[in-house]
C-alpha cells in the first residue's frame, strides 16, 4: 500500500482508498458467500396445511440407521430452538445410547410466511380468544388464535404418516414434547386424541390461557375418555413459575398450580392406564426449564442400555 502512497499526491490518496474499499468489497463478498452452519444428516420435508407450507425437520442417529428393531420417536414444536438443543442433548448425553436411548428426532417448524408468535399463536392454542370481547387484564397480541383442534389433525393426518413412512419408527414408542404454549397444545392432545402418542412430555404448558378454559372442559372430556386409554403424561415446570419475591418469579400467573391441578385432573380420572408424574424443577424460570427438562425427561423415559457414564 506505501507505494502507491505519493507524499503530497492526491493521485497517491485517490489509490491507498481505491485499494482499501476494494478490499472491503472483497472481504465481504467473502463473508456473505461463506457456507451457511448445518447440522449434518438431518432432513426438511414440506407439509402442506391450510395454505402453508411447514418444515418439518428431521434427524436419525447412525444407530438407529443400522439396529434391527425400529427407534422411538420424538416430536417436538418450536423446531428453531428445541430441535437443535434435543438433538445436542440426545447425542451428548445420551453417549450413543448408553445412557439415553437413540431415538429418531422430528421438529415442527414454523411457515416462512409466519412469524413465530404468529404461527405458534394460532396453531397451539385451543380456544378463539379473538371471538369474544377482551377481559381486564388480557393482553393477545397475535391476530389468530385457536387453531389446535385443525392443527391435532394435521399431526393426526400428515405429520405421523409421513414419518412412519419414511423413517423405521416403533407405533408403540410415540413421544410428544412441547414448552408453553407447545405444552398446552400437548395437554388438549392429551384430552382429545390421548392414543396418537404412548407419551406426553408437557414442559410449564400455557394452562393459563383464555382463563383456563382447557382446566375448566378437562372433567368432561376425561370422564368420556375410554377406560381402555393408554398414555404417559409427564408434566414439568419451573419453581419460579409463580408468583414470589424475586424478579424471576411471575407477578400474577401461578404456572406450577395450574400444573398441578391438570395432573390431579388426570390422575382423579381413574383410568388404569393413564400414567401421570408431574415435577418442580428448582431454581428454574420460563426461560431456563426447557434444557434441564428434557435431559431428565429422556434419562427417565428412554433410558439407555448402560452403564451410565457421566463423562
């Protein structure tokens, strides 16, 4: 560069900048062209659904390309945050399946055309909040609401087929996972359609939501369910999800209650095969439970072959 640095030559100051902004444009060409971050051996397949196009992702460990007998499944929503974070857990944790069992991974992601509150908005909640006038205190900001029961089909219908189709997948080793509002689209799947999974994983679900019109419908529903229904549901929250003293706790909203109550409801259902646990994880809030849920959860549920190792 000094060289073509002339002293006192505007000619020489007109190429030390030339040269400079070319290195720049260069540089971040460079940058703009690197290849994306991927996580390899997982595929994208597109559902269609009311107009949308849902990614639906996917990963299956090498185990479960070569053992004999078909994998559990696993399927979570909110695939952006969750499907990375279970497959990180599953593959570090699990230690190839010796201390958690290798399962095959599926997330449902949200459509391009949505935005994440959007979508989870609509999709994972059961009720029309929109319908009816605002009550004193509510605050939904998305514009649709209560578009669980047509969602539940779509899994039903499209998401389930799809995968037991394409992938080796145990029928009898099904497991939903969701968080919030995942959580409470689990719990009316749970109501609804209890059989279309063996095992329900209901991270602090939205119980809460439309003055808890789920809780409130869930005695119905339950006393109408087969006695013949066979389902796991484990229930989890964070021991801040209340409300208490600190800045992690919840002013208003008493999460872990409403927790509990949802398993009381079912455990009262007295159906034999209805099996409920519900757990307060220590020193968690929304935001942290999720990542120290589902390591317990997977330990307990899919345990792997052994021994355990702790690293």
């Amino acid at each position: 560069m000094s060289s073509f640095n002339l002293p006192g030559s505007q000619l020489g100051q007109t190429l030390r900048y030339s040269l400079l902004a070319l290195l720049f444009c260069v540089t971040a060409e460079a940058a703009e062209t690197a290849p994306a971050v991927s996580l390899a051996g997982t595929a994208v397949h597109e559902l269609q659904f009311q107009g949308r196009s849902y990614p639906l992702w996917v990963d299956v460990p090498p185990s479960c390309q070569q053992r004999k007998s078909a994998c559990p499944l696993l399927l979570v929503t909110d695939a952006p945050y969750a499907f990375p974070l279970i497959r990180s857990i599953r593959n570090r944790v699990g230690q190839q399946g010796r201390n958690i069992e290798d399962f095959v991974l599926a997330g449902l992601a949200y459509p391009a055309t949505d935005t994440p509150v959007a979508s989870r908005s609509r999709d994972y909640t059961p009720t029309n909040v929109k319908a009816r006038p605002t009550l004193p205190g509510e605050d939904y900001g998305a514009t649709v609401y209560g578009n669980a029961p047509a969602f539940a089909g779509f899994v039903a219908k499209q998401v389930l087929p799809l995968l037991q189709q394409q992938y080796r997948i145990d029928p009898q080793r099904q497991i939903y996972l969701g968080h919030s509002y995942g959580g409470l689209f689990g719990a009316y799947l749970v109501l609804h359609q209890p059989t279309l999974f063996s095992h329900y994983v209901l991270s602090s679900p939205s119980l809460w939501f439309d003055k808890k019109q789920l809780l409130q419908g869930a005695p119905e529903l339950l006393a109408a369910m087969p006695k013949t229904t066979r389902a796991s549901v484990w229930l989890y929250s964070g021991s801040f999800e209340q409300p208490g003293p600190t800045a992690r706790h919840y002013a208003e909203t008493d999460l872990v209650g409403d927790m509990q109550q949802f398993a009381l409801l079912l455990q009262q259902a007295k159906r034999p095969g209805l099996k409920v646990q519900s757990k307060v994880l220590a020193d968690e809030d929304h935001l942290t439970v999720f990542p120290p849920m589902v390591t317990r959860a997977m330990l307990e549920i899919l345990p792997g072959a052994g021994p355990y190792t702790g690293g």
